[in-house]
C-alpha cells in the first residue's frame, strides 16, 4: 500500500504542531500540574478554617457588653485581634495548636468584618 503524496508533509506539521503546542502551554502554565492544584487546596483549607474562626469570634464579640475595638492596625488592636484568632481557631486531630496560617488569616478577616 503507498500513501498519497501530500502525507508525509502533513504528518511533519501536525508533529510539529503538537511539540510547539506542548511546549507554549508548558511554558504559559497553560497545564495545571498537582502541585500548584494542592497549594490551592492547601489555601481553600486555610480559608475555610479563618472563616469558621471569624465567624465564631463575631458572634463572641456580640455577645459581650464590653467588645475591644478590633479595626485599625494599633499595636492594641492588632494584639485583641491575634488573641480572639488564637481562642476560636481549632487545633486538629494530632496537632496541639491551630495552624500560624489559619491564625493569621482568621485576624485578617476580623479586622476587615468589623
């Protein structure tokens, strides 16, 4: 069996093609690999626990008559801030206490909430 003539330039382009395409969306990150997609998930877990932690350290600051003003970046208002993170953030099966991560995020988003 004989292949026609113009085959064997379109096979040399469309293995051309490929290799250039492979490298262009290796080089523009354009192909998602497992470790940028566990750093996202690493980040999505960090948020989900300062969002549990902010919300339960509101919901403590409604409560009580007396509230610390949190806004601002005081050294005063920053130290209430990271104390309030610290009490609400939980610690995980296996670990003594909260993630510095979740901690940090969770002081962030009460300065921004309140």
């Amino acid at each position: 069996m004989t292949l026609p003539k113009m085959t064997s330039p379109f096979l040399l382009g469309a293995g051309t093609g490929a290799f250039v395409l492979a490298v262009l969306a290796f080089s523009n990150n354009w192909v998602v690999s497992a470790k940028a997609n566990q750093g996202e998930v690493q980040d999505a877990w960090i948020n989900a626990q300062a969002s549990v932690c902010a919300a339960r350290a509101t919901v403590h600051l409604k409560a009580m008559a007396n509230a610390p003003d949190l806004q601002g970046y005081q050294a005063g208002a920053r130290a209430a801030r990271e104390g309030l993170a610290k009490d609400f953030s939980m610690a995980l099966p296996g670990t003594t206490e909260p993630e510095a991560g979740v901690v940090s995020a969770c002081s962030q988003m009460l300065n921004k909430e309140l």
